[in-house]
C-alpha cells in the first residue's frame, strides 16, 4: 500500500525524474537518482525503477556504460513543459536535495584521491582543486604499507583546506607571522 504523498501516479514519478535529472551537474548512478526520487513517500521502488528505465527507453535520459544516469535535451524539453505537474512541496524538497548532491559531487571533483600498488610499496595520488578544475596542489608519495596508504588518503580527504594551509606555512613561514619576516621583528624592536 503506498504511503501518503503528493506523487500520485507513475507519470508524476516520470516528471520528478526528470526535474531532478535537469538539476544535476553530474550523471550519478542508480542509487542517488533513487534516494532523490524517494524525496515523496509515495513515490515506491519498484515504481521508481520502472519509470526511470521507461526514460531511458524513451531517450529522455542516457544510462552510460558505467551505469550512470544522466537527462538528455528531449528530457528537458519534455520536462520542463511538465514542471508545474509536480506539487510545489515535492519540488523544493527535491532542490534541496538535489543541491546537496550537487555539492558533493563539486566536493568529488575538489578532493580527489588514488591508491596503486607498485613493486612492493603503494603510491599515493593527493589532489586538491578548485571549483573550476584547477589543482591547487597535488602531490603524490610512495609509502611502505597499505594501512599506511589508506591513512594518508583519509586525512587528506578530512581536510584537505588545513592540510593545504599547512603546506603553504611550512614552505613560507613569513607568511604565517602575518607577512612579517625576521628582519622585520628585530627593526620594530
């Protein structure tokens, strides 16, 4: 029995989809464009699955080789004539949850880690970029020890921001003192 919501039938399901799918910056995978969908109660799975395959289907949205869905211009043509289908209240809450999936995939793009084991020692990718793409820094470092590796990764991806601001310290530490430099210091004194 489908629980109470504002979506009412699979063509409703079918519109949310693609309000959703628009919103996106990135194709995601099956599981986020389900977790966004559910956004209503009444929305179900098996409804859900359907519905998004029929868009495929229809060639409303691409399922790529890996699995990831994303809208294609028929889907937007199509469901912005739609929009106003949907329940006010199902559209900002899927915004909402459509801009905090946005911001972790701008956050995956920013923060970015790899893992490779070579000749007995694991090297280790670190990249931090900014919105555009643009590293920041990256560096990349052998260590002896898996444990050792998937340590470095976790920190780095923690806060990458502190580690960076770390780095620029080390490497100019007149900076940290507010721009003022030894010699400085000892001409105020």
């Amino acid at each position: 029995m489908p629980q109470v919501g504002f979506i009412r039938n699979k063509q409703e399901i079918k519109f949310l989809i693609l309000y959703i799918a628009e919103r996106l910056i990135a194709p995601v995978p099956f599981e986020v464009m389900q977790e966004l969908t559910m956004c209503d109660p009444a929305v179900e799975f098996f409804d859900f699955s359907e519905c998004l395959n029929s868009l495929v289907e229809t060639e409303h949205l691409t399922r790529s080789t890996d699995e990831l869905y994303a809208i294609t211009e028929k889907g937007v043509q199509n469901g912005r004539a739609c929009v106003k289908e949907l329940p006010y209240s199902v559209r900002l809450t899927a915004d909402r949850l459509t801009e905090e999936q946005n911001q972790k995939i701008k956050r995956a793009r920013q923060v970015q880690s790899s893992i490779t084991p070579y000749k007995g020692v694991y090297d280790v990718s670190l990249s931090f970029n900014d919105d555009d793409g643009r590293p920041l820094w990256h560096m990349d470092l052998s260590v002896p020890l898996e444990e050792q590796a998937k340590d470095l990764v976790k920190r780095f991806q923690q806060d990458p921001e502190g580690l960076y601001f770390q780095l620029i310290g080390v490497l100019f530490p007149d900076m940290a003192n507010g721009g003022k430099t030894d010699q400085t210091d000892k001409h105020e004194k």
